[in-house]
C-alpha cells in the first residue's frame, strides 16, 4: 500500500508545486508593474480579491467530489493566480534575498513534516481538532493585534502559526493518503484536493516567516 500511496503524493506535490509556481510568478510579474499594483492596492480591489479567494478555496474544497478532475484543475490554478495578485506586496515589502532564504527554508520544512505525516503509524486525527481550535484562536489574537499595535505581540502571532501549520503538514498528508487509501475521492480529484490543503500550509508558513525573518526593502 506504501507503493500505491506514494503515486497520489507525487500527484498532490507535482500540483501543490504547479499552484505555487503559478501564485509566485504571477505575484513577481505583477509586481514589476507599477500601474498593476497601483491599480490592485488602491479602493477596496485588494478586499475584492481576497473575497474571491475565499470563495474559491471554500467551494474547491467543499465541492471537491462533485466537480470533474478537469474543473478542479483549472479552478485550483484561477485560485493561485489571484492568489498571486494579492501575494505580488510581498514583493515590494520584502528583499528578494529574504523571500528566497524564507522559501527554501519552507521548502525543507514541508518536505520533513510531509515525510513524518507520510511515514508515522500515530493516527494523527484527533490533531486536527486542536489544530483547528488553534487557528480559531490565531485569528482571534489577529484580530485583538490590529487594536494593540505591538511588534512583540504579532511576532508571537506569526510564530504560534507557523507551529500551527507545521502541524498541519503531517495532518493533511496523513489524511490524503488514508483517503487514496479508502478510495473517498477519485485520484484525480484527490491529487487537487491535496495540492490545495498542502499549498495553503506551505503559504501560510511563508508568510509567517517572512514576518519573523524577512527583510524589508
């Protein structure tokens, strides 16, 4: 079954990988274009985008198993490139040292956490409770820190949600594979299903440490 299993992985990382070259590319291009960003960061386009994207990962997860593999693919990738919309002010804010170091660095903590999610024989289900009661509560504080204005304060923030989606990167592989392995999804449409869950862990965490470690320009 380790075999089997490790077919569907490579498909979630191949797609996982795709989403975030499309989101990065997409937010360096636009970057580089004063009047894009101009046009993005000014009125309320920005909250627009964001709503979009929230309403694209929402019904990409929840409708999931309904949808064709084809139509799970190409919403996937509409939802990283207007992610990359949003993603571009990292661009600006952050040297482009730091956001490779910060990348990489990300990079090397997926690939341990998906290997420990992948390979462990604890069930990791009852995790995901606690994790989800944890970025109940992360969003909380985020909220509480836009009020209190404290450097230490959103530091604390940014690190408590980067251990938060570590967790998450052990949880949401484990989960994918017990899914292949009980044929909950068609494998096409797991591989996507996958690819997002692993994509917003690896977002979440890059962005996190960024704001620990990044450099400003």
């Amino acid at each position: 079954m380790e075999n089997t299993s490790s077919k569907i992985m490579s498909k979630v990382f191949l797609w996982m990988f795709i989403g975030l070259a499309v989101t990065f590319v997409t937010g360096r291009l636009i970057a580089n274009n004063p009047e894009a960003i101009e046009e993005i960061f000014t009125g309320s386009k920005v909250i627009i985008l964001a709503i979009i994207e929230l309403v694209l990962v929402i019904w990409l997860s929840a409708r999931i198993q309904k949808m064709s593999a084809t139509s799970a693919k190409i919403l996937f990738i509409i939802y990283s490139f207007v992610t990359g919309l949003t993603f571009s002010s990292i661009f600006i804010v952050y040297e482009i040292e730091s956001i490779i170091y910060v990348f990489l660095a990300t990079s090397l903590i997926m690939l341990i956490f998906a290997l420990l999610g992948y390979f462990t024989k604890i069930d990791l289900t009852k995790l995901g409770t606690f994790l989800f009661m944890a970025i109940i509560g992360i969003l909380i504080m985020g909220i509480i820190s836009i009020f209190v204005n404290s450097e230490s304060f959103s530091l604390g923030i940014a690190i408590a949600s980067v251990v938060v989606f570590i967790g998450f990167i052990a949880f949401d592989v484990q989960k994918i594979k017990k899914m292949y392995e009980y044929n909950m999804i068609p494998e096409e449409n797991l591989a996507i299903y996958g690819a997002l869950q692993l994509y917003l862990d690896f977002i979440n965490i890059f962005i996190d440490l960024l704001k620990i470690f990044g450099r400003d320009n």
